[in-house]
C-alpha cells in the first residue's frame, strides 16, 4: 500500500512538474509578443511554489 501511494504521489509531482515547465513556455511567449514580465516571481505564486515545496518535503519527496 505504501508503495502504491508513493508510486501515485511521483506521478502527481510529475505532472505537476510539466505543467509547471508548460506555464513557463507559456510565460516566456507571451513576454516575447507583449515585452511585458510575466514571470513566476509575483509574490501569491511564490507563496504557492514555496507552500506546495513544504507539502512534499513533509511525504518525502526532496525538493529545491
């Protein structure tokens, strides 16, 4: 069982992961069309990043 559950929370993170790299692509496109920022540091989406950081430290996924 706590395998599985492992097994689940890497595809989760995975996921994660490439829709985050998705949203970048997305980001630095548009900033090339519009020359406006629209990087990931706003201050709600650097509390999100560093809160969602801290959930998976906590079930042991290593994290930067």
């Amino acid at each position: 069982m706590k395998e599985k559950f492992k097994k689940e929370l890497q595809i989760l993170f995975h996921t994660l992961c490439d829709g985050l790299r998705q949203e970048i692509r997305q980001r630095n496109l548009a900033n090339l069309a519009t020359n406006k920022d629209f990087s990931l540091m706003n201050e709600r989406e650097a509390g999100i990043a560093s809160s969602l950081a801290g959930h998976l430290r906590l079930v042991g996924f290593n994290t930067q």
